[in-house]
C-alpha cells in the first residue's frame, strides 16, 4: 500500500501549528507540542487527535525558513 504525500505547512498566525494544503484547514492540521513533556506532534482530523514522536516517512514539515 503506497502512502500519501503530505506537506504540512506553519500557520502564519501560531508557529506551533502546520496546515496541509491538500486538507481542509477547518478540520485537519498538525499541532507541535512541548516536547518531551508531551509527544512531539498531535494531528488533529475531524475532531480526532492522535499523538506521535516521528512523522510518517511521506510527510514533510516546511518551517518558515525552509
């Protein structure tokens, strides 16, 4: 099974939130969080959350100096 490409991108009104160009804003992004006192990213998708440490291999995060 092949796996999306995903790119998330920082959210010009809070530097720990990414949006994804390919989702809806309103439901889908990606949360960095106090790490290591908390996982590293939360994904928030249509009012669920799942927490992780790694991204999947096909995402890719875009800092604003990237």
């Amino acid at each position: 099974m092949e796996e999306d490409v995903v790119v998330w991108y920082h959210d010009v009104a809070n530097r720990s939130f990414f949006y994804s160009k390919q989702h809806d804003r309103s439901k889908t992004w990606l949360r960095m969080n106090d790490f290591p006192d908390e996982p590293l990213y939360t994904l928030h998708a249509n009012g669920c959350e799942v927490h992780f440490d790694d991204l999947p291999k096909p995402w890719t995060v875009k800092f604003y100096d990237d």
